[in-house]
C-alpha cells in the first residue's frame, strides 16, 4: 500500500483505482480472468474506502459535540 500524507490523499488515491480500474473494464481488452481479477480487487479497495469513510463519519459526529462542549 502506499504511503499517503492525508486521509484525503488516501481516500483519493482509492478512488482513482476504482476509476481506472473501470475504465479497463469498460475498454472490453482485458481476458476474462484478468477481468475477474480486476474485480476482485476493486472489491477490496472499495472495502478500504469504506472503512475510510466510515471512519471519517464517526470522527464527524464526535467533532461536534466536543467542539460544543467547549462553548459551554
């Protein structure tokens, strides 16, 4: 994997794995083995991506309520 400077960095990095990854798709070049493959692996990034946003999600709803607890 690599070694990202930002969460934003990395959720980018991500998204444009899946995005070139659906264009071989989409070109019809590859072997149907190479395509399975290809899917197999955009499964697991786009399970990274979702543990990133999940994680991004929780961390938004905590901010918050600190944030407001320190007006008071």
């Amino acid at each position: 994997m690599m070694d990202m400077s930002s969460p934003e960095d990395h959720l980018d990095a991500l998204i444009g794995r899946l995005a070139r990854a659906a264009e071989q798709l989409r070109s019809g070049e590859l072997s149907a083995d190479a395509a399975a493959t290809l899917v197999e692996e955009c499964a697991a990034v786009a399970g990274e991506a979702s543990i990133e946003l999940e994680r991004r999600a929780r961390a938004g709803v905590e901010e918050p309520a600190s944030a407001q607890g320190s007006l008071l």
